[in-house]
DNA sequence: AAGTTAAATGAATAATTATTCAGTTAAAAG
DNA sequence: CTTTTAACTGAATAATTATTCATTTAACTT
C-alpha cells in the first residue's frame, strides 16, 4: 500500500494561514487551499473531513504550538522581572515569527468554525502567565489590580506591536524590543 | 411614487455588524443579513449593488462614525495630559459601546472585501492623536521613542480591554477606567 | 514481478449562496 | 380617486464553492 505523506499536513496548514493572512477566513476555499499546498481538492478530503475539521484541526494545532513557545525557557523559580521579561519577549517572538498564525486565531475567534470550548483551551494556555502575575502582585512589585487589566496591557500592546512590525515591515532590533518591554514594565509595575 | 425608508440602511448595517460579531465575515450570507435586518433579499440589493459594496460602505461609515468620537470634547489648547486622557477615554468608550464595529473593523482589515485604500484611511483617523504624542514627545511628559511604539501599548491595551470587557461581561466603573488609563499614562510617560 | 491497498487526481455533482426579476404594494402627484 | 412610480417581495436562477468518486498512481508485501 501507499502510505501518508505526513508532511502534506504541514503544507495544507501553511497554505490555509497563508491565504487566510492574504484574505481572512471569509476569503478561502478549499480549492484556494488545495492549490496554494500544491495538491488536488480531492486529497484535502483524505486528511481532513470537511473545511471546518480543517480549519478547527489548524486551530487546535496553532494553539499547541503557541504555547509550547510562550513559556520555554521560563523558569518560576527565577525573580519575577526576569520570568516576565522571559515570557513577554516570547510571545513577542511568536507574534511576529508566526504572523499568519496570529492573524488566523484572531481571525477564528469570530468565525462559523471554532466552538465556545477552543475559545476556552485558548484562554487556558496563558495560564502561567496568569499565576506569574499573581505572584508579582504578592511580592509587591507591580500594581495591585485586577490581573485582567494588567494583561489586557501586555497581551494588547504586543498584538498590536506586532501588527505595526508586519504591515510597516520593521525590523524589530533587540533594541526597539527592549525599549517596548520597558513601556509595559513601567506601566505595571508598582 | 414610494420613497426609500432611509432608516432600513441602518438597519441592514445594524443586522451586519451583529451578524459579523456572532460568526464573522465569514459567517454571514445575503440572506441571514436580510432576515435580521427584517427585509427580503432581493431589498438588500435597492440599497447595495452586491455584498462587496455593502462591506465597503459598512466599512467606510464605521470608520467615520468612530473618528467622530474619538476626538470628541478633545481640545489641542488644553494640556497634554488632559488631551490625551480625553483621547484615551473616548476610544475605550466607542470600542465598548459599539464592539460590534470594532470586530467588524478588525474583521475587515483581513478580509476579500476591504482595498488598500480603505486601510489607509483607517490609519488616517488616527492622525490627530500621533500629533498629539509628538506633542508630549517636545514637552518631555513622555518618553522619545517612535511614536508607532507609545500608540502600540495606548491602542493594543485598549483593544484588549474591550474585549476583556465584552467577552467577560464586566461593567466598567470609572475606577477600573481610571485604573486602566494608569497603567497606559505610566508606560508611556518619560 | 505480480498483486494489493491506499493515496492522489481532478472532473462531476451536490450544496450553498449571491443575485435577479416578475409580480405586488404603497406612497405621492395630479 | 386614479395614475404613476419606485420600493418591496421572495421564489427562481446564476454563480460559486464544498464534497464526492471513478480512475490512476505509487509504494509496500509476498
């Protein structure tokens, strides 16, 4: 027998956040999707079951991988600015490496395809952060509000710097990037 | 001869923008956008010459409509920081008050419907707001680095709290407001 | 090397959705 | 009150798009 191209998965997934970075998820088809991966419509339908398996496979495989990324070389037991640091340059690093990948979770966010429960496995991967959070506002070193709003700034600010990175085509120096930590740092900071 | 109730163009953008919140642009049909506006399809097609245009149109209205609140009360004569807490607050209220548009907007901005052109003057409504930075930047109250940056964390953070706001069903007091613009004025001061 | 099995193809079909249009209604003009 | 005109309707049609399937291809097994 003749088996699976295991990397024709990958391929499927690059060319579905490719064209939904081009076009949004109300701009692709699985025709769109089949020629951009460089297979037949047909073949789609071996790997996955119809457009929304598809799209809520993708979902479900951005979102694992997200996370894997945000917190490595995250170590709870170093001091709180350092894990922070740590963890703010990742998700930064993600954003911007992954673009299409952001922009097709924003885009699902509000879509026919992704159930209430992979709104809530999304939510659940910034957990760490959360209790990081927690933690800094016990040691007293940043401010004593609701953690909602103290990650609406970090998590806000660096959707949107990544954004302004991709669409102005801005090389993000090490430099410009310390200089947006020290924007979030200070805003909450104690 | 019969005269155009002027009002269904409101009730069509209305139905739009609620239909493109629940499910995205990808989400809605011709047909679902006439039942919830409570019009029959072949109606949707007096008032707009085909989907696309009725995108467009939506798109360009939201855009002015919101640019008109954001500098509302806001007067350059006044000090910085009062200007800007102003600016600040009028954006938080209308992403709140009207979060339909600012998914719809987000939505857009990836999406088969919306030119180049049209971006370009979404980005432009927020001029008056990036002279006013550049305003802070001369009178050293914030910190000199690019403008693009301060707007991120001001923006972003923004964004993210309307969602927050919406998504979690929270009632914002002018305490959080107040708490949340903390945050903003103490990332971004020098 | 022949046989077997599943992947791969892409044109055909099914389903969905955009758009039209013949007929109906309602407001305004005369 | 009648006529006229354009809005309005929603079923019919056109266009697009998802999905299937008969056929071909390629890899593995014996």
């Amino acid at each position: 027998m003749k088996p699976r191209d295991e990397n024709k998965i990958n391929e499927i997934y690059k060319a579905t956040l490719n064209l939904v970075k081009a076009s949004g998820l109300a701009g692709i088809t699985m025709q769109m999707v089949a020629k951009e991966a460089g297979i037949a419509t047909g073949t789609l339908y071996i790997y996955f079951k119809n457009k929304e398996a598809l799209i809520n496979a993708l979902f479900d495989v951005c979102i694992r991988s997200s996370a894997s990324t945000f917190f490595s070389n995250y170590d709870p037991a170093q001091p709180f600015k350092i894990g922070f640091h740590t963890i703010w340059l990742n998700i930064v690093h993600r954003r911007v490496t992954h673009f299409n990948e952001s922009i097709f979770i924003e885009q699902c966010f509000h879509s026919p395809f992704i159930d209430e429960e992979s709104k809530v496995r999304l939510r659940k991967i910034f957990e760490p952060l959360l209790h990081l959070i927690e933690r800094g506002k016990k040691e007293h070193l940043i401010k004593d509000i609701d953690t909602t709003w103290l990650l609406s700034l970090m998590v806000g600010a660096i959707n949107e710097i990544a954004k302004r990175t991709m669409y102005y085509h801005i090389k993000l120096t090490s430099e410009i990037l310390e200089a947006n930590f020290q924007l979030c740092w200070d805003g909450i900071k104690a």
